[in-house]
C-alpha cells in the first residue's frame, strides 16, 4: 500500500477537525500539544529543539513591549499606575537609577527583581524603590537588570508589557544606555511630555535618539490637567506644526491626565493605541506560531511516513535502510571530527577578525586619550605620588567610558564569526540528513520533505569592561627623591608613553574577552550539530525497528498528525 494516500480514519478525522474549528478558535496549546506527545511516544528526539521552539514562541508571541521614555519629572510613573490603577511605580522620585521596571499582567500580584548575573528573587511591590531610586541603589550597586512586576488590574492589556524607564536625555549617560540597550524590543515608544512645556529642545533631541530604534514613537502630552481646553488646542496645534517642521510627519499624539475627571482621555488612548496593539499583536503571533507548528507537524509526518512505507515493504528493504543507516553510523566519528575542526577554525579567527577591525578604532582612541591627557595633565598637582593617582584615576573613567561604548557597539562584529561558524555548520549537517535522505529513497522510494535545519545560540553577553595596568614602580620611587619642578615635563611625557601603552593593551583584551565568549558559543553550536545529527540518526532507526512492531499505531498516528497540518493549514 502506498503510504502517501488517504488512511483509515482520515474522513472521520477530517470532519472532526472542521467541526472543532467552527466551535472554538486556533488551539495551539492543545496541538502543541498532541504534537508534543507523538514526538516522545515515536522517541523522536531530533525533534525535540522543534518542540522547544514552539513552546517558545508560544510564550514569546504573548508579550510586546511599550515601552515609555520621557525627561524625569515628566510624569511617566504616575501615567503607569494610573493605567494600572495602582500604585506600584514610586512617583516623584529623582534621580533614577539606570534599571527598568516593567508591568505586565499576572493572574496575582507579584514583583521580582532580576540581577544582572540572572538570578531572580521576589519582592513586596513596597520595595521596587529600594532597586530603583539611585538613592537607594547608587549607580546600580545593587547590580539589578530590571524589576518586573505582574498585576491582575493589567487583564485587559494583556499581552502587553509597559515599560517605565529612568529619564533618558538625563544628565547620566549609563541611564540613557540602559534605556536604549533593550529598545529593539519595544513595540512601541511612549514620549511623555509635560503638556504644560511641550515638546523642548531636549525632547526633540530625545525623539531624534528614539527614531532609529523604533518605528511607532507616540507622544504622550502628560499633565492635561493644568490647561484649559483652549489651551489643550492650541498645545495640540502646536505640536503637530512642530513634529512636521522635524520630522516631515505628524507622530500620533494622546493627552492624558491622572486627575480624576479626565477618565476620558484614559479611555481615548484605549481606544485608539492600546487595545489595537493588542489585536495586531495577537494576530502577528499566531502566524509565527502556526508556521512553526506546520514545520514541526511535516517534519513528523515525514518520519511517520518512513515508518509506516517500512512496515508495508518486504523485509528486504528495511535491511537495505538498516545497512545504510549502520554504515552511516560507523562514520559519526569522522563527522563528528569534522563538526569540531570546523568549530576551532572559526574561534580562533574570531580573534583575528576583532583584533584587525579595531586598528583604525585604536589609532583613534589614543588620540582622543592623548587630547584628554593634554587638557586634564595641567589640573594635576605634586606631589608625584597624587599626581599619579590622579593620572590613574582619570585613565580608568576614560577607558570604561570609551571601552564600554567600544564593546556595545561592536557587538555585531565581535560576534559575526558565531554567525558565520552557525551557517558554515549548518550546512554540513545540512549535508549529513540529505546523505541520510538518500537512504530513505534509495530503499523504500520515500521523499522526505526535510525544511532547512537551524543551530541556534544566544550570543553573548558583552564582557565586563576590566581596567589593568601597571605602573613603572622605578619611576615612582624618583618621585620620592627629586623635586617637582624637574620632573613634571618627563613624568608628562611618560604619562602620554603610558597613556597609549595602557590603551592598546585595555583594548586588546576587550577583543579577547569577546572571543573567549564567542569561543564558548561556538562550541556550543558544535554540541547541537553533533546531537543534531546523533538524533536524526536515530530517529530514523527507531522508525525502522517501530515498523515492524506497531504498524497500526503509526496509521493512527499518521492520522492525526494530518488532521492537525489541516487544522494550521487552514484560514482561521
Ligand atoms: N497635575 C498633574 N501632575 C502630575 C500628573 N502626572 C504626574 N504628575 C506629577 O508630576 C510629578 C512627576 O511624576 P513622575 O510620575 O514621578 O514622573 P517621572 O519622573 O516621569 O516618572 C509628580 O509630582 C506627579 O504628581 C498629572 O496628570 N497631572
Ligand atoms: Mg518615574
């Protein structure tokens, strides 16, 4: 019989799939799943990363981020609570530390804070200023990287998650950085601006920082409460001539006020932003979600298909794919020499390739180290010892500075030979399953219909900028012995020696702690090709041994697994 045609059961299946259809809307958890259990029943292992994926998007397509930038004082704390309708964000409070607090919604109340090392730990929503407030958590010694908070009162806004950040354009440079590092995320990007002073130089030049990070920037004029109507118009007026005269386009703009008898602007901005997004939001969800489920339910229905032509061949043929198979399992030594020569080729030109890319940043580097040196040298007074520490003190601001930025924002080419290493290895493993699919063909005359394979890792986390040096202790027992007056042009000197000396050597290691965590990634590709590989082996002998002993269960299967590529197949 041939596999490919209609199977027992199919009919029924199919009716029973239209009807669910027409009474409940797309089920992805149920045939997560379904599919889910069929893959650990077959003890298809190889399709497990597909499982995870799916489960991944399932939890990722819930949430999008709005996130809500705007100078301190703007009122973008009290704008979160009362959407809320509670009091979670501490409000007045100035200045901020550079950590997000982010608002979703959770059946129960609940906050936590997240630390920078990826340790978690709950907390009352009394506490969140203890993170937040820079009194509290000076320049982030308590290493937090957010405050997540979930509160029931968000049901309706769910699955968005609001973001209230610390004031970016202030004063604090680590602030803006922390605000901007995650803006990829965000869905959208509320600007809070005071309605009574809109829309200052410094909320241009935070629109124009916003602009190449996301699409959707939506002012929203806080503090409505303190114009008349009239005023409200000619703000409005104004605002729109302005965001046309900078940006050839009017941004969509929202009044809001947190004092009662203005619920109407609440409801507006409900209307016309919130719950739209939502919507959008949902829908661009589930197409990802389907298609991935589409490739995991072929991808089984393949293997369904290789067991199930098995069990209906002579026994002739499943020995011709088990010979092939075993032969190919007698080489995963090769392969798997192959998959790690491949893994050391790229780690070690990852520190050629940084080294070689931040020549040109290094010449300029020491030369703005250089100017900083000329200008800030003559402030530094003897005796030598101070002078030094003095020297040393500033060197070191400098370089976390300069090496911090240097670090983020080279982050794409500090990683690309992981990019590179993840296709290069793909497309051996790529190699590997067609091999393995010319097996399948040769002996039972089954196609599979294999999607491209995919090797995922996260990349790194930046490396923390680490200042060394070490200084000439010859030069600094002179100082003890000969005066000032004749040593401050050579010490001048020697600094400047040692000023680019300390550079170069600052920035070096950089490129080297970029590539030890991109070495490390590396091998973790390695690892998941091997088991890839391992697995989809596997798999498709534990489909030849499963032939022979549960033919009918695989129709079954195979039934099922049809009716749901039906069920993703069609429109909702
Ligand atoms: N009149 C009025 N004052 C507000 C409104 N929203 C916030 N404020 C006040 O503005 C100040 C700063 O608010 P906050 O939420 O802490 O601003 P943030 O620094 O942007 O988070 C506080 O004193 C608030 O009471 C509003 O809608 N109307
Ligand atoms: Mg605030």
């Amino acid at each position: 019989m041939n596999p490919n045609l209609p199977l027992t059961g199919l009919q029924e299946r199919r009716i029973t799939t239209i009807l669910a259809r027409n009474h409940s809307m797309f089920q992805p958890h149920g045939i997560l799943d379904s599919l889910a259990c069929l893959v650990n029943e077959l003890k298809l292992g190889t399709l497990e990363p597909q499982v995870n994926a799916c489960r991944n998007q399932l939890l990722a397509g819930q949430g999008v981020e709005v996130a809500v930038f705007g100078r301190f004082k703007a009122g973008k704390s009290s704008f979160l609570n009362h959407l809320a309708g509670r009091e979670v964000l501490p409000v007045g409070v100035v200045p901020l530390t550079a950590v997000i607090t982010r608002l979703r919604f959770g059946p129960v109340e609940r906050a936590e804070v997240r630390f920078q090392n990826g340790e978690a730990r709950p907390i009352a929503l009394s506490e969140i200023v203890h993170f937040v407030a820079e009194r509290d958590n000076p320049d982030n010694q308590k290493h937090v990287a957010a405050v997540e908070v979930e509160l029931p009162q968000l049901r309706e806004l769910a699955p968005l998650a609001f973001v209230d950040t610390p004031g970016l354009g202030s004063a604090l440079v680590h602030n803006t950085q922390a605000a901007l590092q995650w803006l990829p995320n965000a869905g959208a990007a509320l600007v809070a601006v005071s309605a009574d002073a809109p829309l200052s130089e410094r909320d241009v030049a935070l629109i124009e920082q916003l602009r190449p990070h996301t699409p959707s920037i939506v002012l929203l004029l806080t503090k409505a409460d303190l114009l008349t109507e009239e005023q409200r118009a000619e703000v409005m007026h104004f605002v729109r001539q302005e965001s046309r005269r900078q940006w050839q386009a009017e941004l969509p703009l929202f009044f809001y006020s947190i004092r009662p008898g203005f619920e109407r602007l609440r409801h507006e901005l409900m209307q016309r932003l919130l719950l739209p997004l939502v919507k959008g939001h949902a829908e661009a969800g589930t197409g990802i979600l389907r298609h991935k489920l589409l490739s995991l339910a072929s991808q089984l229905s393949d293997y369904l298909r290789v067991g199930l032509a098995a069990a209906e061949q002579e026994e002739t043929a499943r020995r011709a794919l088990a010979d092939g198979l075993r032969a190919e399992r007698r080489d995963g030594e090769l392969l798997r020499a192959e998959f790690s020569g491949l893994g050391r080729q790229w780690s070690a030109a990852a520190l050629e390739t940084s080294l070689a890319r931040l020549q040109p940043l290094q010449a300029e580097l020491v030369a703005r180290a250089l100017a900083e040196l000329a200008q800030r040298g003559p402030e530094w007074q003897p005796p030598l010892p101070a002078l030094l520490a003095a020297w040393r003190a500033w060197l070191r601001s400098f370089l976390l500075r300069e090496l911090g930025d240097i670090s983020r924002s080279n982050r794409e080419m500090f990683c690309e030979p992981l990019s590179l290493a993840e296709r290069h290895l793909a497309r051996m493993l790529q190699a590997f399953q067609d091999r393995l699919s010319v097996h399948v063909q040769a002996a039972l005359g089954v196609t599979l219909s294999r999607g491209a394979v995919s090797l995922k890792v996260p990349q790194p986390a930046a490396p923390p900028v680490d200042v060394g040096y070490a200084f000439d202790e010859a030069f600094t027992l002179a100082g003890r012995f000969l005066p000032m007056a004749v040593l401050r042009r050579p010490v001048l000197r020697a600094l400047r020696r040692k000023t680019r000396w300390e550079v170069e050597k600052n920035l070096s290691r950089l490129a080297s702690a970029w590539q030890q965590r991109v070495s490390l990634s590396i091998g973790e590709l390695v690892l998941q090709a091997e088991t890839q590989a391992a697995a989809e082996l596997a798999a498709l002998e534990q489909m030849v041994v499963q032939a022979q002993a549960s033919g009918p269960r695989l129709r079954e299967s195979q039934s099922q697994v049809v009716g749901i590529q039906e069920q993703l197949q069609s429109p909702p």
